[in-house]
C-alpha cells in the first residue's frame, strides 16, 4: 500500500485520524529526516514501528541548518522514490514546505550548551542550533511519544536528547546504531556525491576508527592513537576537520578509565564531507 504524504498540518491530522489504530493511547513515533533515504533511515523506521502504533517520517531539507557555502542547493531531493521505500514500513510521510516550517524569518532558535560549538560545530557555526531548532517545531507539530535518530550522527543525537529533556518536550528519544555498506562505509545521502574513486578510499575512515579503538583498548595513548589516525587518513587525502576521543555520555573530553567513550571524526574526502563514530569502553587503569 503506499504511504500517504502531508504537506499541510491538517492534512497531517486528517491522515493521523483516519489510521485504524488512532484514538485511545495509540503511541506514535516520528522519524525525521532530509528524505534521499537509505538503509540507515529505513532501520529507524523500523525500531519505530517496534515502538509505535503511528510512524511518521517527516522528510525536510532544512535550510536553517546548511551554511552559506555548504550543499543545500545539491542535497540529493526525491520524494516520490522515499515514499515507495517507506510503502509498508510507515503510516505517514510529513513532507512540511519552507512557508510552513519558517512562514516568517526564525528569529526564536534553540541556545545550545557549548559542547553544541565543539566538533562539527566547529566548522559548521550554527548547524546544531538549525537542527534541533527545525526537529524542535516538528516535535511541537506532531507531538509524538518517540522520535528516532541514528547514532551516526552521535554529536547530533547527544544534543537532540538534551534538548528534548531541558525543554520538558514528554518526547523519547531513541537511537540506533549505524548502519553501513559491507565495506565499512556509514550509510549517508551525502556518499553519492563521491567518485568512485573517492568511494574506493571512503571505508579508510571506519577502518582507522577501529583501530584508533582497538590501540585504545590496549592500553595505547589516546592523544597518540588520534594523532597517528589522523596522519594515517591524510596520507590517504583526506582533509581531516577532527579525530577525538570523547566521553560517550557528555561528549566531554574528559575520559575516564572503564568508562564508555566515543571516537569521533569528520573528514572531507574531495567535496564530501563524512563523519562517523566508534564507541568503546576506556580501559580500567
Ligand atoms: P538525515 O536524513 O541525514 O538528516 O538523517 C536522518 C536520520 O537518519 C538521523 O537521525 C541520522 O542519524 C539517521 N541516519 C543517517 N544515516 C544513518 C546510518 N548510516 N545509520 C543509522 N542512522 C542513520
């Protein structure tokens, strides 16, 4: 059956409405998204459908979250193909246009705690405050019991649930492990911009991720491990924005021993940028 798509939010209601599982305690959960989806975003969806009667994906490139000289205008769009791979898997796909998601310029953004200027924010100002400004209107929209994110996105999905508790959202955030291609690439929209060329050398970044963790969990230096990850992937001809060990929970650069911490790196290989994540646990001292 395909799924049905609003653009409005009363035709948003109307769908919800006319669900057979609607009315009394029926959960719902929200999946957003840029849309070009792939296998990452369809395993989100299907956790929802785990934890939900209702499964919204809302498909929206925000433009509040791409700097000036970034892809917004090259982000890959196609609704019509998203919505024949949500056929069967969700009951709604939310596809708001910019007049209804910013009908007048958004002076009101969400403040965010510093960590929000570390990492990807450091290159990409703004982008978090543009995320979970767009992802906190949806939330106030569909007013869902669960929303999903996927923990490729771990800076993302760390702010994200911060978010939703300081601002009493009542919303659960759940979050999912990457998915990825057999060769160790992250599943992300941006990979088709990448030559083949460039598509042969991208698993270089998951493989030095796992043997940053793996020197790590041996006892290895971190500030080295990093250092060496970097060299290693520069070598390679990526433009390293960062490689960093973090604490799993905050994201703070304090790591303690048998703690859960997170590796996470950025790298632009040609005109793609990627980002991914490895968690381990530090070694006890
Ligand atoms: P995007 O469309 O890139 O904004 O992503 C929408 C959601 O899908 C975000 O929560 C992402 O973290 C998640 N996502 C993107 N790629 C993957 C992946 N490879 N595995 C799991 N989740 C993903």
């Amino acid at each position: 059956m395909p799924v049905a798509v609003a653009r409005t939010i009363e035709r948003l209601k109307k769908l919800r409405a006319s669900l057979p599982v609607a009315g009394g305690g029926a959960k719902v959960a929200l999946v957003p998204t840029m849309g070009a989806l792939h296998e990452g975003h369809l395993s989100l969806v299907r956790r929802a459908r785990q934890l939900a009667d209702i499964v919204i994906v809302s498909i929206y490139v925000n433009p509040l979250q791409f700097g000036p000289r970034e892809d917004f205008a090259d982000y890959p769009r196609g609704l019509s193909r998203d919505c024949r791979l949500l056929a069967g898997l969700a009951d709604i796909v939310f596809a708001p246009g910019d007049k209804l998601m910013y009908p007048q310029k958004q002076e009101i953004t969400i403040a965010l705690p510093p960590i929000a200027g570390e990492l990807c924010g450091r290159s990409r100002p703004g982008f978090f405050e543009g995320v979970t400004t767009a992802v906190c209107k949806l939330l106030n929209i569909i007013r869902p019991d669960y929303a999903l994110f996927g923990k490729k996105d771990y800076q993302q999905w760390i702010l994200i649930k911060q978010m939703a508790r300081q601002l009493n959202t009542g919303v659960t955030i759940a979050a999912s492990p990457t998915i990825r291609e057999v060769d160790g690439l992250a599943l992300s929209s941006r990979n088709a911009y990448l030559t083949p060329a460039e598509r042969q050398t991208a698993p270089l970044l998951y493989r030095t991720l796992q043997e940053a963790a793996a020197a790590i969990r041996r006892g290895g230096n971190a500030k080295q491990c990093c250092a060496d990850a970097k060299v290693k992937l520069r070598a390679a001809g990526f433009v390293v924005d960062y490689f960093e060990l973090r604490d799993a929970a905050t994201l703070s650069r304090q790591t303690d021993a048998g703690e859960k911490a997170v590796i996470l790196t950025a790298a632009t290989k040609g005109k793609t940028r990627l980002i991914d994540n490895i968690q381990l646990t530090i070694p006890p001292v």
